[in-house]
C-alpha cells in the first residue's frame, strides 16, 4: 500500500536525529524512513516500495504542500547512491515510466538503487489543472492571465528549481547519500538545476537530449541545427544539391515571417522549423520538399506542414499536465524582460530584444522568434522572468546523449551544456532524432554500461 510519510517539520527533526546518531558513515546507516516505504499497488514488484511525501509548497515561507507519488527500488541493506529518473515535458509524470528507467540503468543498478517520482503539478503529485489550458493546444493571452488568476499566488512555485528542492528533500529522508542524475528531455534541466544547486550531493549526470541553461526560449539553438540536419539527410539520399543553399534561398523570399508563392500559398518560417521536429513523413523528405517549392512546385512543402503551430509542443494532454508545461516553461525560461514589467512592456522588450538577436537564428529570421519562441505565450504570466541566475555546474563525470537528427533539442544545445563540465562525455547517435533511449539503439545501452564502468564512451556510433 503507499503510505505518507511525516510532514515537513517532524522530518526536519528526524534527521537531525539522524544527523546526531552516531559517527558511522552515513552509507552504513538505515535511515528509519526507508524501512517506513511499502510494498507498491501500481505494478511495480520485487524490490520496489512506494510512498508519498509530503513536502512544503511554499519553502521560502514554509506554507501548503504538495504530496510527492515517489517509487524507490532499494537493495536490502545500508542506504546507497542511487540514480534519480527525470521525465520530461515540462509536465509529463514518471512513476508510470519506472520500468523504463529502470531497464536503461540496469547497468548501474548493481551498486545504486533508483528513485523516481511524480514531479510537482503532474501525475499523482497534486497535478495542476487549469481546464481551459488543459483542454486547447493553444493559448490566448486571456486563458493564459485566466489560468494565472486561478492558481494564484502559487503559479510561480512549479519551477525545475523548486524540483531540485524536492528532490533534495526526498533524498535526504530516504538518506541517500549522493545522486546520479538521469533526465530525459526537459528532465535534464531539472538535472542540471539539481546540480547547480546541490553540488555536494551529485555523483555524475546521465542527460538525454539536453535542454540548455536558459530552455532556449525563443528556439535559436533549433534554428541553427537546420542546415546541418538538412545536409546530413541529403548526403544520406545523394540528392545531388546543397539543401543550405536552397533553405537559405526559401528564407530569403520571405515577408514578416512568411515565404509566399505563385500559386498563392504560403508557409511561415515557424511551419519550416515544425517541420523538422514534427515531421509527418520522415525527414529524409524534406530537402526535396525544400528544394521543389523553391523551383515553382510548393504542393508538397505546403501540404507537410502543420496547419497551426500549437503552444504546446512536448506531448498531448491527458498524461501530461498542460498547465505544468505552461508553469514550468515561463518560469524557467529566460526572458528579456524583468518580472515588473506589464504586458505590453514586456512585448517591447521582446520585440527589441529579437532585432538585436536577429542573426542568431540564421538561416531564419527574427521572426521566428516571435512566431515560435515562447515570449508572447509568457508574458501575460506574472512570474516569468522573475528569478536569479543558477550557479555553475559542478565538476562531476557526465554523459551526454544525442540524436543527431534531433531539432528539438539539438546536438548544439547539448554542446553548451558540455562546454560547461570538464568531465563531459557527448555522444551522438547518426540517424536518430529526440530521446536517443527510447529508440534503443544498442552502442547507446552499451555507452550508458561503459559510463558506470568508468570507460570512455566514444563521441558516436
């Protein structure tokens, strides 16, 4: 049965107790709360045990809560470093992928044990739920102050920082002594939060399709990974011609964001970008597409794309919180703006901010900026923009997983991350666009063995 553990300030106690029991090394200690776990009711079975935990909505002032649904699959005996699985989204649940994580780090498990949880605002974790949110793919500036409104004060509680902070307090109840991180998608920047923010507790970082420091908000780092996609497909398919060339070409005619043609259709530079992450019949087809609609025949190009570009572009609603996508990505994102400012402030300063950024999304336009980042989507929120900058990453082993077909989160934007951890192994799998594991290629799972073996990986395969 899952079980709730005590509240925040008999645990605070506890393991001050705890902390005061002796001068064993705390990996030969029990904790007493990891022997409170139960046996699980949602499928899980062998070593596993659940529970939920409640921790402080509201640190900083010490108000409400949030009940944690948490699964730890825990080797009898003394508390161990355990590997931490992070979903994605922003607002997708991971309980329900235990199996998962489980399987891609079964290399590890023979000296770690493993934890994962619901995130706050998703799945079993108090999800959050503002309906007209969760019930369109995009959002008016209206539903986005509605849903602001209705969350109240709390909206700027759902960050991937105060993630970091949860997780913080379930590994030092459960007594684990440090942690390995493993993110998928947007659960790498709940990784690397964590990191930068309890460094003392991170042994190493297994990071899945990376998502950089600032989330990229305004998808320049996408922008830019077009023509090297573009080329690695056509020299798959020998097309014969250069597709930079001919994308370069296609942007060029564009009007306020729009390429139009003869025949009266048109695509938005937003369209040209969605197509590589959502892409319907594979992207081997799109230099084709690209290079017909540029020498007078737009019927394929124009039939391809998507017919609107949704806010959300990290899932459906049903198992993901669309409110927690909406919550988290405002409040983590960095924005050209201060936290202050109204709307139409903030609009300003966008519209500023993408003149002066605007060769940074080459071979695209500022435009794109507007059409696909998300500074229109966030600044009706009142909390966006309004926190300090993370501290650095620490020097811990780390490695880092591609798919160089990914535009999503491209091999780019894991190369900053990278840049800032000496001990970076980044590999890049050909052929393979985003989440590298979910395609279980098998020199991946045999990378991921390698790392805890503490052998080098190679940079691709």
């Amino acid at each position: 049965m899952r079980i709730r553990l005590p509240t925040h300030p008999f645990v605070a106690a506890a393991l001050a107790v705890l902390a005061l029991a002796g001068s064993a090394p705390a990996q030969a200690q029990v904790p007493r709360f990891l022997a409170a776990l139960a046996p699980c009711t949602n499928g899980l079975t062998g070593n596993w045990r659940c529970a939920t935990v409640r921790v402080y909505l509201d640190r900083a002032k010490q108000r409400g809560h949030v009940d944690l649904g948490l699964a730890f699959l825990h080797s009898p005996g003394p508390a161990r470093p355990a590997i931490v699985g992070l979903a994605g989204g922003p607002g997708l649940p991971a309980l329900s992928s235990a199996g998962f994580f489980a399987n891609k780090m079964a290399p590890g498990l023979a000296t770690h044990d493993l934890l994962v949880f619901d995130q706050r605002g998703t799945g079993v974790s108090d999800r959050l739920n503002c309906p007209e949110i969760e019930s369109n793919s995009s959002w008016t500036a209206q539903q986005v102050r509605a849903c602001a409104a209705q969350l109240g004060p709390d909206r700027g509680l759902y960050s991937s920082r105060q993630t970091a902070a949860d997780i913080e307090d379930v590994r030092r109840l459960l007594g684990i002594p440090v942690l390995t991180l493993f993110g998928i998608s947007y659960g790498t920047k709940t990784a690397t939060d964590y990191a930068r923010l309890y460094p003392s507790h991170v042994e190493a970082l297994i990071l899945d399709s990376v998502v950089s420091k600032d989330t990229d908000p305004f998808y320049r780092y996408s922008a830019r990974s077009i023509v090297r996609i573009l080329r690695d497909e056509c020299g798959a398919v020998k097309c014969g011609y250069d597709p930079a060339v001919d994308i370069q070409a296609l942007i060029r005619r564009q009007h306020h964001g729009y390429v139009g043609f003869a025949d009266g259709s048109s695509v938005s530079e937003a369209q040209l970008l969605d197509l590589f992450m959502n892409n319907k019949r594979g992207l081997p087809q799109i230099p084709g597409l690209i290079h017909r609609a540029l020498r007078g025949d737009p019927r394929g190009l124009v039939n391809d794309v998507s017919s609107y570009i949704p806010d959300l572009r990290a899932g459906t609603a049903g198992r993901q919180s669309r409110t927690l996508y909406l919550a988290t990505t405002c409040d983590d994102s960095v924005l050209p703006w201060s936290v202050h400012d109204l709307r139409a402030r903030r609009l300003a300063e966008t519209g500023a901010w993408l003149v002066g950024a605007g060769s940074t999304f080459a071979p695209f336009t500022a435009s794109l900026g507007w059409q696909y980042g998300v500074g229109s989507l966030c600044a009706p929120w009142p909390s966006a923009g309004g926190f300090p900058a993370l501290p650095a990453l620490p020097d811990v082993p780390a490695l880092l997983l591609e798919g160089a077909d990914d535009a999503l989160t491209p091999v780019e934007e894991a190369q900053s991350v990278a840049a800032e951890l000496p001990r970076a192994q980044l590999m890049v799998m050909a052929a393979t666009t985003h989440v590298v594991l979910e395609q279980d290629p098998q020199c991946i799972n045999t990378a991921v063995a390698r790392f805890f073996s503490g052998v080098p990986v190679g940079a691709s395969c």
